[in-house]
C-alpha cells in the first residue's frame, strides 16, 4: 500500500482551510498523540513503562473469556 491519499480543501482564493485523511491515518494520529499527552505526566509515564514490562499478561483472547465475550471469530 502507497502513502495515504491526503485530500486538501481549499476556500474560494484556493488557500488550505482544512485536510480529509484517511480514518486510519486519523486514528494513528490520535493514538499517537494521547500517548505523548500521557507521557507529559511523570507518574502516567511510570505506570505505562510498568505495565508495559509486567510479566502478569494474559493473551488477548483470555481476556475476552474473563469479559464474558465469546471469542469465535476474532
């Protein structure tokens, strides 16, 4: 897959006044961006950097078991 096609609007003189990306460009973009809005925070970047090297992890789909979800499917 090439770049996204990013598509640009432009107010009647042809200035930029706004951009259409992709939603999931939009959506790495938001995820990128809460993460580095948590990590401003000493004590969220501890907790994030911990539990990202917790050994206690279940595999995704056991999660969903102890959620009541089925996981057919997934």
């Amino acid at each position: 897959m090439g770049e996204p096609q990013i598509q640009y609007v432009s107010d009647e003189s042809g200035e930029p006044t706004a951009v259409i990306v992709p939603i999931d460009l939009w959506r790495e973009i938001e995820s990128e961006r809460e993460t580095a809005y948590l990590l401003k925070s000493p004590a969220m970047r501890r907790r994030l950097q911990e539990a990202r090297n917790s050994q206690d992890q279940i595999p995704f789909e056991e999660a969903l078991e102890k959620l009541g979800f089925q996981t057919q499917g997934f």
